[in-house]
C-alpha cells in the first residue's frame, strides 16, 4: 500500500497552502477575493498546527483538548512544551504573536489588498518560525525559498510589525493621510504615504535594520518614519482628531 505523500509528509500541505496565498494575492482584486484569501490563511495555520502537534507530548495550556481544526490551542501547545522556560520569554512571546497576528488579519470583513498582503506574510512567518522550532530542514522550507530580499523568519516578521504599526500609527488618522505603501531592501526601507495629491517619501537606512523583531523597535522605527513623511508634506492647518 502506498501512503499519500501528503500523510507521510504533513508539511506538503503547509507548502501548498503557501504557494497557493501566493498565486491567489498576486491576482486578487476584489473585497471577496482579499477575504478568500484571510480564509486560506486559516487553513494553512490549521495545517501547520496538525504538523507540529503531538497530543502525546503537547498538553493543553487551558485544560481543553483541542479539535483537529483548532489551530490557536494546538500552536499554544506546541510553545508551552517546545519553548518553556524563562531563557525562551522573547522567543516564546514572538512566536504567540505570529499567530495572534495571523489570526486577527483573517477575521477583516472589510478586506482590501493591504490586509490580504499583512495576512499572507503573517501566516508565512508563522509558517517558518514553527518550522525552526521543530527542527525541520531548511531546505524542506517552501516558504523559506525563494524569497528575494527576505533571509529570516525574524525579518519576515519585522515586516509584518513595521506595517501594522504604521497602519494603527496615531499620525495616520490625525493628518487624514491614505495608506501607505512600503518597498524593502537589505538596508533601507522607505514608506510612501499620500494626502490628497501630495505624496511624500520617508526613508530609514540601516544596516539589519529589521534586528531584533520586536514591538518597541518597530513602533520606534514607524514613528520616525511618519513623522519624516508628515514634515516632507505640505502643511495642513489642523489635524482632525
């Protein structure tokens, strides 16, 4: 009897989940089509948490077993067992933000194509950080490979928290300016941010500017980023709070 590559494997399926949020973002136009997407990032999730969960030695952080569709209660297992330990705080806390983060984008009714493209890098660097923690090849990494501009988990995930944190950035509302778009290199990111006609390019140079991927040092890294671009363009008379 031959088994399905799929059982043998259980990451086969987390890679063809990757590769189809890629295919399906790169030719998503519409509301229903960005929302499609936020659901495929839940399968995928879910399939990442039936490839790293072993009920045997994973037990539950809250006392409930969780269902074989429970992604959160699998992926909290996992963590408690695998990274316990007070030395594994900041790795253990970064990992439970992937998820978090993954999960809150999924649920947008409102979907556009910035919240499918924060949804897909979320699921795809939680993806990667739980294949690191369980040891899994490098190599056997789908969403690891091919990733022009993108060496690490952690700088995946800095992406991820420099956009959200420029999206809730309080600037943002206050100066009624749209939403940004971002472009990012080994050593410099730039943010471009419009209001009304005016357009203005802020830029932040710095050598592994993305190390270490923490809430503070993105939060620190979009503030001067909007506050560059606010004062490249034109003045306003008030702000609208």
């Amino acid at each position: 009897m031959t088994v399905p590559a799929e059982h043998s494997n259980p990451w086969s399926r987390v890679d063809r989940g990757i590769d189809e949020l890629r295919t399906r973002l790169d030719s998503a136009a519409t509301e229903e089509q960005f929302q499609g997407i936020g659901l495929l990032c839940r399968e995928v999730l879910i399939s990442l948490a039936q490839a790293v969960y072993d009920p045997k030695r994973h037990g539950s952080t809250d006392g409930v077993d969780p269902s074989q569709t429970d992604a959160k209660r699998m992926l909290d297992a996992f963590i408690a067992t695998e990274v316990g330990g007070s030395s594994s705080e900041e790795l253990r806390t970064y990992a439970k933000a992937a998820v978090k983060l993954a999960v809150a984008l999924q649920h947008r009714r409102t979907a556009q194509l910035r919240d499918a493209a924060l949804s897909v890098e979320a699921t795809t660097s939680a993806v990667n950080i739980f294949g690191l923690l369980c040891s899994r090849p490098e190599g056997e990494s789908h969403a690891l490979a091919n990733r022009p501009g993108r060496d690490s988990p952690e700088r995946e995930y800095m992406v991820v928290l420099l956009a959200y944190a420029v999206d809730k950035h309080p600037l943002m509302s206050m100066t009624n300016m749209r939403a940004p778009t971002w472009h990012f290199s080994d050593t410099q990111l730039r943010l471009v941010v419009q209001r009304g006609d005016d357009k203005a390019t802020a830029t932040f140079d710095r050598q592994r500017w993305w190390h270490p991927a923490t809430r503070s040092n993105a939060e620190a890294i979009a503030d001067q980023l909007m506050i560059q671009a606010l004062a490249l363009l034109p003045p306003i008379e008030k702000f609208t709070l």
